[in-house]
RNA sequence: GGGCCGCUAGCUCAGGUGGUAGAGCAACAGCCUUUUAAGCUGUGGGUCACAGGUUCGAACCCUGUGCGGCUCACCA
C-alpha cells in the first residue's frame, strides 16, 4: 500500500478515471501579481502526483495555465511605478506594461520569473497561456456552451450567492474592442456565435463573433469547468480558498457535468504557507511578497522539494528563515542518511523517508550518498573566511567534481542565511590582524602570550580529531599557570579572537581558521 | 450562517488500515580534577481539549461540546 500521499493520489485517479493514455494533470494561477510561495504549493503538490503517476508507467501531461485574460484589478504593494499602472485598471494584465521594462507585459514579467525558478527546482509543466487562447478564439464552443445553458449556469451560481444574479446576466465578461476595458454591458445574443455589448467607459457599442473575437471571456467559476473539458483535465487540486462547500470547485463541479457533460477531476484542497523568521528582514525588493525566488535564497531546490513533499497538503505549515533553517538541513541530511541505509530506523520510518526522499530530488536520485557537508558547520567555516564559497569548499578534500555544485549551492545559502536572517548570536568576524589591540589585564595578556606558545609548538598530524583532542588539552593548561579560570580564559579568547564572549567550541574552531591566521591575528599581543 | 482544519511533553510538531505515545528544541545530568555550548552521551517530562458511544482494546472510528484558526457566501 502506498506510504506517501502523492501516491495515494495517484492511485486514486487511476482508480476513479480508469486506464488512460495520457492522463491530464493541471495547474494554474493568476499572474496578477507576483507570484508568491503559497501559490507553489499548488504546482509541487501536482508535480509530485505526476511522478507518482509516471512511476505507475502511465503517461502524463502536465499543464500549466497561465490565467493572464485576467482584469487588472489592482495595483499591488510591491510594484513600481504605481502610478502607470493605475492606468491599466480594468484591461487585460496582458495589455499592462512591465514597469520594470524587462518583459513585454505585466503578465508575462510575472510568468516568466517564476517559470525560469519552476525549472530550478525540477517543475517542467507545458504552460499554456489563458489570453493567446482566448484571443485566437480557442475557447468559442466553450463559451456557445455556456451561452445556452445561461439559466443552468445561473441557476447553480445563484444556490450560493446572497445576492442572485440578474435575469439578463450573461456567463460572459467582454474586454472593450476599443478601450480594452472590462466595463462594458452585454444586450443581447443570437443563440449562436454573435454577441452584442455596449462599453460603458468609451460609449462604443458593436456585435462580435465568438469565432473570431479576443473581447469574451468566461468568468472564472464558468472557465474553470469549461477548460477542464477542453482540456480534458483528469487531476487539479485547488487551495481551501476554492474548496469550501459553495466555492468555485464545488459549483465548477456542477456546471461541468451539468453544462459540459464532464465529470470534475479528482481532486484534494491544500492549506496555504506562512512564513517565519523574517521579521524586520523583509527585502524591500519584494515588499511583503514571499516568492520562490526568496525561499531559494535560503534553501537549495531539494530542500524546498522536501519541505512540500514532507507535508501532507491539507495541512498548514511554515517556511522558516530563523534558527529553524538548521534543523531542516539537518532534517534533510538525515532523511538522505535513512535513505542510503546509513543510519538505520524503524522498517516503517525508513519506507516513508526513502519515498520523500525520492521525490526531493529534482533529477535522479544520486547513485551514491553524496558527501554531507552540515549547514551548521558551513556557517562557521563560511564565517570564517569571509563568505568564501570556492575558498571553503576547494579546503575540503573529500569533494568530488561532480558533487561541487550542490555543494556550492548549500554554501551561497548558508552565507545567505548568516548574512540576512541568522540570530546575531549566531554571527561572528575574525579580527583583523591590522586592528587595534583590546585592552588586556595583566593575567589575559599572560594567557594569550601563552597560548601563542601552545600555537607555535602545536605539531598537526593527520588525524583531525585526533588533534582538535590533543590541542584542547594543551589549551587547558594554560588559564591555571596565567592565574585565569577557565570560564574567564574562553571569554578572553573568544573576545580576541572574534570580539564576542561565547564562540564555536575552541580547539577545533582555532584549528579549522588555521593555526597560522590564528597566531597573527594574537600577534598584537606580544 | 455554511464548510474545512487543528487541539498530543514547557515550545514546535510526528503519530497509513484501532494494540496501550514519539522526535527536535528547551530543561537537567555527565563528557580524561579547571571547559565557552553552536559538540557528544544520557535523564526526566504527557488524563493525547472535554463528555459520551462502538470495541477485548481508542490519540486514532462514531456522536456531541468547548476553544483556536482558516475559508465561502464580491472577484478570481
């Protein structure tokens, strides 16, 4: 029986649509504005049941719609120029322009940034795009459909709504031919393809032909269930914003058997992300919007992977950027450890992180364990050297050439997350050799003068641990013959060495900066 | 008002198909007589929100109650 939920899901559409060639799996969003790390769980969580499905040996297509006939509805906090584009209000998002004047539209500059990301981080979806559609006229039986079966359309709407909808209501929404504006009236239809309205912003009134308009569109609630025929979509899950009873999946569900004879995908509601830790740290680029572009900063693409396909999607959960980013790696490197049997657990844990781990990977699981490289100790070593990634990682000789990218991918997080997000208790610099000397009481300038001999004698042999044993011991003498207590002499070290009273543990931090680097840094001392 | 989710150790949360509760952090103790804890080892700690029910047996299934959160009833 299946361990993991993208599994079962799988299953369940095999199950409930019987044996297909492909099977449709779809996805999609509104790029009317940036596109932010809650919206991703709507695309992980469908490229997870894809993989399930292929490894089922089923074909699968998976698509992506890009809802860009979307109106303007409003400008959002984080974009620039404002003012321009309060012009475009009520016009297609694709007739907005990018006010970053990188792209050709408003849409397309929040399309395009993320599909570049969805790559990173192994989702390659067909994307399809609502308003190219829309315009070559793609949609014209759909929206006929819905033309005749208005009172059957109105009739499932007005079950839910407070406030039912007019008698002359049509299930369409016109683009002005002549403004491009949304807010126009419809007066009347000849049962066919021929449509007339009258623009309520530029007074233009004219007849259109389904068949070769870009003015109509389906609201979102016809338009749903009317692509899920054209497309023939067998699996899409939605958020719990859509899935409350009398929410556009439950009244997309009836029109689409009771106007386009289809029967609704299958289906499952997922919980939105929060975000922690990032208080006082919100990059000004962004504003307030989270996207994957930010969590990418932070987390390698796998990691991301894990943290959606380690959660089941009906349940909330936070994206952290505080101290619990260690735990995660650490998570991370653990459930790799379980997978490749280097570290043994329970039968029933192990087939469970054996599958998340399969499914984190964004290509091919690594034929062998790759090298582990903490997060916690990559935060030291980065530290210090200065946020040195090729520095770091060329000292480390167990690198293979084929592991380095990942490797260098972990470390630009790491310095990322010490530079941005890291507790200041977690921060530290070595001093320079230049700077100033502290002033030292006569017994702390004896105990660092001593330890510069302990240094200087201090032979290193091949055995790491071995040393950082044999150096830790040779420090303890030290604090006694200078007159210091112990406690008194690792502040004094630490406050020499990186101006802070507490530090990572001492032997092996002075053995991993370099005895040499250390002993100019105490030079001033002598 | 309808719907969904949650309530498990001090904190954050795991706990397919019922078999007598678990991990991380925190706390505490120890770690070659003196050791910073961001290392290692170990220990303690829970009426599984509450009340009923089904069962030989319930954190889990059913009913109800309470508390908290989200969502729909505009638009998408």
């Amino acid at each position: 029986m299946a361990v993991h939920w993208a599994d079962v899901y799988a299953e369940k559409i095999i199950r409930e649509k019987g044996e297909k060639d492909p099977y449709v799996c779809a996805s999609g969003i509104t790029p009317s504005g940036t596109v932010h790390i809650g919206n991703f769980r709507e695309i992980i969580s469908v490229e997870l049941v894809v993989r399930a499905l292929k490894e089922l040996r089923r074909n699968v297509r998976f698509i992506y719609s890009w809802d860009d006939y979307d109106v303007f509805r409003k400008v959002p906090k984080n974009m620039e120029d404002k003012q321009t584009l309060e012009q475009y209000l009520k016009k297609p998002i694709t007739l907005v322009p990018d006010t970053t004047g990188r792209w050709a539209n408003y849409a397309e500059a929040n399309e395009k940034d993320l599909e570049a990301l969805l790559h990173q981080v192994g989702v390659d979806p067909v994307y399809r795009y609502q308003a190219e559609k829309y315009r070559n006229s793609e949609y014209a039986e759909g929206i006929r459909t819905a033309l005749k079966e208005r009172d059957t359309i109105r009739d499932i709407l007005n079950k839910h709504r407070t406030q039912p909808l007019a008698e002359d209501w049509y299930p369409v929404s016109v683009f002005c031919t002549s403004c491009n504006k949304n807010t126009t009236r419809q007066l009347g239809w000849d049962g066919n393809y021929r449509l007339s309205y009258a623009c309520d912003s530029c007074g233009n009134e004219e007849t259109v032909d389904l068949r070769n308009t870009a003015a109509v569109k389906l609201p979102w609630r016809v338009d749903w269930p009317m692509r899920w025929e054209y497309e023939g979509v067998d699996f899409e899950p939605a958020g719990k914003d859509h899935h409350s009873e009398g929410g556009s999946f439950d009244t997309a569900r009836e029109i689409s058997r009771e106007v386009y004879g289809y029967q609704a995908p299958v289906t499952f509601q997922y919980d939105f992300v929060r975000i922690k830790g990032r208080g006082g740290k919100i990059s000004s680029s962004s504003g307030e919007v989270v996207g994957l572009s930010d969590v990418l900063e932070i987390y390698q693409p796998e990691i991301i992977r894990y943290l959606f396909a380690g959660t089941r999607p009906n349940s909330e959960f936070a994206i952290s950027f505080d101290l619990d980013v260690l735990k995660i790696y650490e998570d991370y490197d653990r459930c790799e450890r379980i997978y490749f049997g280097k570290e043994t657990v329970s039968e029933k844990r192990r087939e469970k992180e054996r599958r998340i781990y399969e499914l984190s990977q964004v290509g091919e699981v690594p034929a062998a364990m790759p090298y582990q490289l903490p997060f916690r100790h990559l935060c030291n070593l980065l530290q210090i050297h200065d946020g040195d990634v090729n520095g770091v990682l060329e000292r480390i000789s167990e690198i293979e050439a084929q592991q380095r990218p990942r490797l260098e991918q972990r470390a630009q997080c790491a310095w990322n997350w010490i530079t941005t997000f890291a507790p200041e208790s977690f921060r530290f610099s070595l001093r320079s050799p230049d700077a100033a000397p502290l002033e030292l009481e006569k017994e702390e300038k004896q105990a660092v003068d001593e330890t510069i001999g302990v240094l200087e004698n201090f032979q290193l042999s091949d055995d790491e641990s071995a040393d950082e044993k044999r150096l830790g011991e040779a420090l303890y003498s030290v604090p006694e013959s200078a007159g210091l207590d112990g406690k008194s002499y690792f502040k004094l070290m630490y406050r020499v060495l990186i101006e802070k009273d507490r530090g990572p543990r001492l032997a092996g931090f002075l053995l991993t900066t370099g005895l040499e680097r250390v002993l100019r840094i105490l030079s001033v001392y002598r």
